[in-house]
C-alpha cells in the first residue's frame, strides 16, 4: 500500500507530461503481466496452500514523486490484509502518512488484489483499489483518487517477511494529480 503526495498537473499539462504517465502505466501492466505468466510458469505443490496466514500485518516506510514536479516526499504506511477467496483475491486496508506542505498528509486506501505464489517463500500481488486523501499545510482538503499496486512478498520465515510494493496513483486534486512511489518494510503474519 503506498499513497503518494500529488500536486496538481492540470489537464491539458504539455505532452511531454502525458507521455510519462502514458508509459509508466504501461510498464506496471507490462511488469504486472511478466510477474504473473512467471508465477502461472511455476506450479507450486497444492500443500503449500496451509502455508497462508489468515491475516498479515504491514508496516514501512514510502517514498512517492509527483509526475511533472521536482520534489519527492518521504513517510511511513501501515497496513492489514487478508484473504477471503484463497488465491484469488486478497484486501489489504492501509494507512499512509507523508511530510509534505508543511504538514503532514495522510493517506488510506483499500486495495483488492489477485494473488500469485511463485514459490514456498515468495509470493507476487496485482492491486486496484480507492484511495481517500486528507491534505495538510498549504493544500488542505480531502480528495478522492484510485491507485495501481504491484505487491512483492518474501518469507524466510513463517511468520516474518519483508515485502515491496510499487505504485501509480491517480488524485482529483484541484485538477488530476499523478504519482510514482514504492513502499518496503516488514511483514507479520498470524497465525
């Protein structure tokens, strides 16, 4: 789960601009989609299925850029996510909390993703979902957005991991507002 902090990129921005985001959508898809013909290249033995945790704890540090700004932020996320249709679909909740404005802006979103496990100890997700943004200092407000998630999960032990999740994200925020971020961290899981 990663939520950016976005300023405003007002439609009709130089071509240049819509160019970027135009190609970094289409290298998370292109990415998404290698990942997920590597995990349905691999057949992973049925028994592994009990190897699932019925809820994993997330919890990180972010990083996000604005498309067409020249400043990047930093901050922290949280996140629970569970899985209510084995291997076909997991939600994650997530809270994220970013310096930037002159404040500190804070973020949450659900996210609904397709599982894939690539093997005993690593696991791949692809996720949409909304995304609720509470803006601080100078742009005050609450916004509404949509954000696209690729979601890498290592396990060298049962219970703990460590995890990275790049991210796009869209905001309606006095205009359309598009970021680029990553979040990496720890991962518990229980049981």
């Amino acid at each position: 789960m990663t939520e950016l902090c976005p300023h405003t990129i007002v439609a009709g921005g130089t071509a240049f601009r819509r160019a970027a985001v135009r190609w970094a959508a289409i290298a998370l898809c292109a990415l998404g989609g290698l990942a997920a013909k590597l995990a349905g290249a691999q057949q992973v033995k049925p028994d592994l299925a009990r190897d699932d945790h019925f809820i994993v704890l997330e919890g990180g540090a972010v990083g996000s850029h604005t498309l067409g700004e020249k400043s990047s932020q930093g901050g922290v996320t949280i996140a629970a996510e569970v899985t209510p249709v084995e291997n076909w679909l997991e939600l994650e909740l997530g809270i994220t909390a970013i310096a930037a404005g002159g404040g500190t802006e804070v973020s949450s979103d659900l996210l609904f993703k397709k599982p894939w496990r690539l093997s005993s100890r690593a696991e791949f997700m692809a996720g949409i979902g909304p995304e609720i943004v509470r803006g601080a200092g100078s742009d005050r407000g609450t916004f509404l957005g949509g954000e696209a998630v690729l979601d890498f999960m290592f396990w060298p032990r049962r219970n703990v991991g460590w995890y990275a999740e790049p991210s796009y994200d869209v905001v309606s925020r006095h205009g359309i507002a598009r970021g680029l971020g990553i979040s990496a961290g720890l991962l518990i899981g229980w049981p």
